[in-house]
C-alpha cells in the first residue's frame, strides 16, 4: 500500500495550518537554571566558549557586578554556572573573537566603562579591560565598522552613541560619542542607502513623549556623519525600543523593523525603506504588552526571518512572510519582565530555541524554551522523493516502514499531533524499519524521515487498540 500517495493532501490541509502556529515547549514544566549569582539578569549572548562544540549562554548579572558562563551539552540542558567579578551594574553585554585567537571573548558595559575580557576556551575569562563609554548604556554589538577584518564595539547610550575601534591584540581606540537626542535605545547597522557601505539607525528618544529614528550615514572607515532624523513620531509617554534591519519584502532594500512599548499601544513597526537612508509611514502589527528588545530569526525553517520580541513575562513571535508581512502574533510565556533573549538551536535539532533569563529586578533564573515545531512542512512536501510503505496502519504494538531506495544513515523521527518529536531511530540503513509502539497514547502521529540532512519521506501514523 503507497501510504505517501494518499496522505500528502491530509498532510498539506494540516499541517498549512499549524505552519503558521509556533509551539515551545513551556519551560515551566521543566527545570529552571540559576546563574550563579545573587543579582539578576540585565543581557545575555551565547557561543561555543569552552570549544566542546556546543552552544553555552553567557549572561551579564546586573547588580551581582558579574557575568556567568553557564555551559550547554547540545540538548538544551545547561550545566552549573561560573561567575567572573565585573565591575559595576551591568547593562548589555556581546560577544565575539575580539584579539584573533578564534577562541570567543565578551565585552561588557556599566555606567560609563565598557570591559573586554578574553577568553580562554574552557569557559574561563582572563582579567578585563575597561574603555571609558557612555552612561546608561542598553546594548552593545560587536560588528567590523571600517573593514579590516577586526571587530569593533557599538553602543546605544543614555547619552547617544558610542563607538570604539577595534585593533590588532583586541585592544580599542577611545570611544567616540555620536549625540542623537536625549538617549538612544537600540542601534542596527546595515546598508541603509545602497551605497556598499554601513550606516547605523538608533531608535532615539527626543524628549519624554518624542521619539526619532536616527540615521548616521557611513563613511566606511568606522567614521559617521552627524545623525539626522528619518522618522520622528509623538505620543504620549511614546517609548521606541528595539530596532532590527533586514530587506523584508525582497525589494533589494533595507527596511526597520521596530518595537513600540508605549503603554497603550503595544506594537511592532515595519518601516519599508527607500533604499537612499529614508523609509515609509510604518505598518503597525498589534504584540501582547510592552515589547522591547527585539529579534529576527527563522523559527519555522521556511527561510523568511520571523520577529520574536521580550515582553512582560515572556516573548512574542510574529511569523514573517516573504512579502514584508507578519501573521498575528503568539505570546509564549516564561521569565517576569525579561530583558534579552538567545535565540539559536541549543539542542541541536534543526530548529532555533530561545533562552530568556530574568531581567534587571527579576531573580538570577534562566528559562529554556526549546521548539517544537514540525518544521517547513511546504518544503518536506516539495522534497520528499522517496515512497514510503507503512504496514499494518492503524496498528496496535508494531509496524513497518518500507521505502524504495536504499538507506543509508537515515533518521526516522516520530512527531504527536503538537508537534513535539516523540522518538527518533537513528543510523538506519537498508529499506525497512520496524517501529514500535512502546506505549503511546492512542492517536494520530506524523513521521518524518530524513538522510544527510534532507527530508526525504513523510507518513502518518495511527495507533489504536
């Protein structure tokens, strides 16, 4: 019996639903992770820093004046803390491979000092050095600004932009203060008028209930021209946060993607841009409560970036289209009042997961939220070329998977209705599998078979008395 054949149009009718749902696992239900410290968590960055090929999470303690490296295993476990004295309230903090060595190193910034601390590949970090900066700073990057290969650090500030350059050892030049208003927020750098060169955008606040998007043109040598006002908007107690840049409609333009915590608005903004540093009357998507920071990335492996932003007690997503719109957004909850994410793919399953920790009055608590989408079911469709036979189906303990080609390596995954992966076999070769039941709960299940990467079959299942 050819199950694929008759299954594929159930399949398309279903799953195009869910493909604009998301589904995380609630990490309520699961433990939660310390950070070692007795202050909270003001930012976090994550990379590989202990060179065991596995993402670990870094986190900037706030008032404990310290930062914790909290060690990942590749299944979206973290392991026990280790903090390192740091000077100060911590606000933001990034990462990067700032002297050459390719082992990471972070830099992070309190009231008026930015410390860089190198690390040593085993997650440990040699003593810091500190740059005088910018008061009240909110985030800091780690981008090469004037192209020669070494990374220098950007600062959104209370009291504008700061920038220092990036030199051979890891070493900066003193910080250079760009003003764009009262305070600037967040900051994005990309190409914002087409000329090959990087410029920046701050989201800016003018006055208490005046906010800007201020554009700083490039000069390409990590040099800036004065900022100037591309979009200025009032409201009361109007608050601008977050700000990411991306050509979301595929028109060969950059276009800003913002987040408006304002307290009766609640909202992210597209801003399409013009491709010349000015942009259009933004498109408003309705969010839960209050987002702040915000993020781009592709939840659902369709390969369009999708807008994931923190609010009060937990994070937002709204899945992106290839058009520069957004579906309505899903709010998942998870630490009281955070204040960054990390989004990537902690448990090395395909699919992007989101750390949030606790913020700045919060507790020094960690929550891993793992994805538990079936993934681009549009593309599995497109690119299963491989017949499988499933018999008996329904069944009761045990049936077989037969295909038509030969395996090699394969990996057969069992997913329940939610989307969440049941079991996996692994290292499968030949042209058949026997899968058993082991108990589950009577229902409908989707299976998923995948070789070098590639998903080369899908089936559903049924298990009854």
């Amino acid at each position: 019996m050819k199950v694929l054949a008759i299954l594929i149009p159930f399949i398309l009718l279903s799953m195009k639903i869910n493909a604009q749902a998301f589904c995380f696992y609630d990490p309520n239900t699961g433990p939660l992770y310390h950070n070692g410290s007795p202050g909270a968590i003001y930012d976090i960055s994550y990379g590989d820093f202990n060179s065991d090929g596995h993402l670990d999470v870094v986190t900037a303690n706030s008032i404990a004046s310290s930062i914790s490296f909290i060690p990942g295993y590749g299944n979206g476990v973290l392991g026990t803390p280790d903090t390192t004295t740091v000077p100060g309230t911590l606000f933001c903090l990034t990462s990067g491979d700032f002297n050459g060595d390719t082992i990471l190193d972070v830099a992070t910034a309190n009231h008026g000092t930015t410390f860089v601390l190198f690390g040593n590949g085993d997650g440990t970090f040699q003593p810091y050095n500190s740059y005088p900066s910018g008061v009240g700073p909110s985030r800091i990057y780690a981008k090469d600004i004037n192209n020669d290969t070494i990374l220098d650090l950007i600062e959104s500030c209370g009291d504008g932009l700061f920038i220092l350059i990036g030199q051979s050892g890891g070493t900066f030049l003193s910080a250079t203060q760009y003003l764009t208003g009262l305070s600037s927020i967040d900051l994005t750098i990309a190409d914002i008028d087409n000329d090959t060169i990087l410029d920046i955008v701050s989201t800016t606040h003018i006055t208490n209930v005046n906010s800007e998007l201020s554009f700083l043109k490039g000069n390409g040598d990590g040099t800036f021209a004065s900022p100037i006002s591309i979009f200025s908007m009032t409201y009361p107690d109007n608050y601008i946060a977050g700000i990411r840049s991306e050509d979301a409609d595929g028109d060969g333009k950059i276009d800003l993607i913002v987040a408006n915590s304002n307290v009766s608005i609640h909202r992210v903004e597209v801003y399409f841009g013009n491709g010349n540093g000015t942009v259009n009357t933004p498109v408003f998507y309705t969010t839960s409560y209050n987002p702040f920071y915000l993020f781009l990335a592709d939840l659902d492996n369709d390969l369009i970036n999708d807008v994931v932003v923190e609010e009060i007690n937990g994070f937002t997503v709204l899945k992106g289209n290839s058009n520069g719109t957004f579906n309505v957004y899903q709010h998942f909850s998870a630490m009281t009042t955070p204040n960054g994410l990390a989004i990537e793919d902690f448990n090395e399953d395909g699919k992007m997961d989101v750390i949030i920790p606790s913020a700045y009055f919060g507790s020094p608590q960690i929550a891993v939220n793992l994805n538990c989408n079936i993934t681009g079911i549009d593309n599995i469709l497109q690119s299963a070329n491989t017949s499988i036979n499933i018999f008996p189906n329904p069944f009761s303990t045990q049936t077989t998977l037969q295909t038509d080609n030969l395996l090699k390596n394969a990996t057969l995954t069992v997913y329940n209705s939610f989307g969440q992966i049941i079991k996996q076999i692994k290292n499968i070769s030949g042209q058949t599998i026997t899968l058993h039941s082991d108990n589950l709960p009577l229902g409908l299940y989707f299976v998923r078979l995948n070789e070098e990467n590639k998903t080369i079959a899908i089936g559903k299942l049924v298990i009854t008395d």
